[in-house]
C-alpha cells in the first residue's frame, strides 16, 4: 500500500488530501496559538536574509526559522507557489521542491502548477499542504496590500542565537545583506582557480557558532601542504579576504568542473 507523507493511506482524491492536511494544521494551529499567545503579538517582521520571522509582544520577541510557502492574489485570485517564484531564495522556500515530486506521482495537479485560480481559502488550504512535507510549529500568513504571504513555522530560535546570525552578516555590493564567507586572494568571481573547502558545503545550509565558509584555490593548497598546515607563512600568501555567501557558492560553482 502506497502511503502519504503523514502516513494516511494513498487517498482516493485529491479533495480528500487537502482537507486531510487541512484538518491537522487546524489541530497544530490551535496548539501554536496556545502555547506563545500568537493573536496577542503587536508587530511583526521578517529577515528575509535569515529566513526568520520575529513577533514581537509588548515585553519581548519570538523568533521563528521559516519557510515561505506561497502567495495568494486578492487581485487577480490566484495562487502562487514559493517553489515556482524566482524571487524567493532557496533558502526561504527549503522543502518546498517536495511538494511538485509527490504532485506529479500522485496526479495532483495543484502540486504541480506554480500557478493556480481560486478563492481566498486557497491559503491555508496550500499551506496545510505544504506543512505535511515541512513538519512546521504553525502558520502564520501576513497581508500586504492585495498580497497575502503564508508562511510556516519551523523551530524557534532565541535572541541570543538571532543576534549571532546577524552579526555574521555583510553587505555586498551584488547582493545585499549576506551571511559572510572567506576565501584566498585567488578566488574571484570569473575565474577559475581551483576550489578546496574547509568542510562540505551548500548554500543555505546550518554553520556551527564557530564555523564560517571558507575556501582557497589549488596554489594556495599547495602552499598549504608545504607548510603542513594554516600557519603564519601559509596564511601570508593566501592572504584571506571577506566576501558574502551568494558570491562564495557562485565561485564554487563555476570551481566545479575543474579548471579550463
């Protein structure tokens, strides 16, 4: 027997599928508002940056990791998935490239078009959806002008950990406000110089307190093996510069094929 991501049964219908999730998110909703007050915040915020949203109360804030889910239209009455909009990093939309995979194998063809005409109810209906793929705390949608944004809720962070994450941020040039990286002299936009990484990496992902991305090219990594190590003499020639995330990862992928 083929089982659903919330391990139901394959439903016989797609209707049966949405108002299934949309039955638990109703569940989930109600246990998130109880347990942080969530109709009491007075603002709102979002560091699209650090994909965390804040509600702030009267005497303090709740910081959430995020995902967008997806957009609905008062003007022209349509959805807009997260996965199917450029706009939206990938880091805002983690996950959600697993909603169009079970979309096509199961022939739901909501799942799978970035986007849809409907009513308003559309909303939630997507976002109770999406939460059977994410597993989020709870939802929360903001309205700005015609445009409602659905979020989910992914963990809750404290104010300690939120203002470490903002501190690792630069702002570049291209791309704005960006978690930092470091690189050799080397390594610029371009060209193509080699690429050794002090640990795996892909864009997006979590960094430990202490870790940072970093990379140097393949003279420097010679120069590294010389002298055994980072040492004093080693780092002189590598000479490591600050440089933001999105350049870092756009270095590395053009790095990917070796060099020309």
């Amino acid at each position: 027997m083929q089982m659903s991501p919330m391990g139901l049964s394959h439903p016989e219908s797609y209707a049966h599928f949405r108002d299934t999730c949309s039955a638990e998110l109703d569940k989930l909703q109600e246990a998130f508002i109880k347990r942080y007050a969530a109709n009491t915040f007075s603002e709102w915020h979002y560091n699209d940056d650090l994909g965390v949203f804040i509600l702030k109360f009267q005497a303090h804030c709740i910081y959430f990791r995020s995902v967008i889910v997806g957009s609905y239209s008062n003007n022209t009455y349509t959805w807009k998935w997260s996965w199917d909009n450029p706009h939206i990093s990938e880091k805002e939309k983690t996950g959600m490239d697993q909603i169009p995979i079970f979309g096509e194998s199961h022939g739901y063809e909501d799942l799978t078009t970035g986007l849809i005409a409907g009513d308003q109810r559309m909303g939630w209906e997507m976002t109770a959806i999406a939460n059977t793929f994410i597993q989020g705390m709870g939802a929360f949608r903001v309205q700005m002008d015609h445009l409602d944004m659905y979020f989910l809720f992914i963990a809750e962070i404290d104010d300690t950990t939120y203002t470490r994450l903002s501190q690792y941020q630069i702002i570049c040039d291209t791309h704005g406000a960006m978690r930092r990286a470091f690189v050799c002299q080397h390594l610029k936009p371009g060209e193509k110089n080699g690429f050794h990484e002090a640990f795996p990496t892909y864009q997006g992902m979590e960094l430990q307190e202490d870790d940072d991305f970093q990379a140097w090219c393949d003279t420097c990594e010679n120069v590294r093996e010389a002298y055994e190590g980072w040492n004093e003499d080693s780092e002189k020639f590598a000479k490591i510069r600050l440089i933001c995330e999105a350049c870092y990862f756009a270095i590395k992928t053009l790095n990917a094929g070796g060099l020309s």
